[in-house]
C-alpha cells in the first residue's frame, strides 16, 4: 500500500512529465506547500538553476501574522511574479507538483497572473 508521500511524487512525476511535454524551453514556477509557509520558484530546466525564489520565510515577510494560509500565499504570488518581471521573464508554466490546484496553490497562481506572469 503506498503512503501519502508515495502518492504525492507520483502524482509530481505526473505532472513534471505532462509539463515537459508541452513546456517548449520556458522555466517553469514550481510551488511547494507546508502546513506553516509556501515556496515558490522560477526554475531553468536547461540550465538547472533557480532563477527567481520566494517564500513566506524572506525578510520581507516578517511582518505577516500568518504565513500558512491564502493572504500569505497571495504575496508570494506577487513578489515572485516581480521579481521575475524584473529580471525578464515574463512567461513560465505552472508546476503545481502534486498538490491540487484550490487553495493556497491557486492563490500563488492567481496572484503571479495579476502581476504580470502569463501561463
């Protein structure tokens, strides 16, 4: 029987590979979600390299009372989408990993859409 940390690489496998598919050489903005904090980066699969990071753990962030629920999600969204912006790319796809797209996952996506990202 497989665990739940079984079922989620699988389902990431799913994804990451449907992705690759159709993805034509854009970075693609993966989101990680815990219980208390969300992470999101812009990643180059041809170079292997992290373009663009943020999380509800930068400095910035401090001041949030809460860093495990929607609102938080939300600025993340936007401060990925411009610094991404800023450093020139302005078009990724959307890697969801193997969480369901509702939620705080949804929040990143929709904020990084109002700040300029098109996927």
């Amino acid at each position: 029987m497989l665990t739940s940390k079984d079922k989620l690489a699988r389902r990431s496998r799913r994804n990451r590979h449907k992705l690759a598919a159709r993805r034509n050489g854009l970075p693609r903005l993966s989101v990680f979600r815990s219980n208390n904090h969300i992470y999101a980066q812009i990643i180059d699969d041809t170079k292997r390299s992290t373009l663009v990071a943020a999380s509800t753990m930068d400095k910035s962030m401090a001041k949030a009372k809460a860093t495990g629920n929607v609102e938080a999600a939300t600025a993340v969204g936007k401060m990925i989408a411009e610094r991404a912006v800023s450093k020139g790319v302005d078009q990724v796809v959307f890697d969801r990993g193997g969480y369901l797209f509702h939620g705080r996952v949804k929040a990143v996506a929709d904020a990084a859409r109002a700040a300029g990202l098109k996927f």
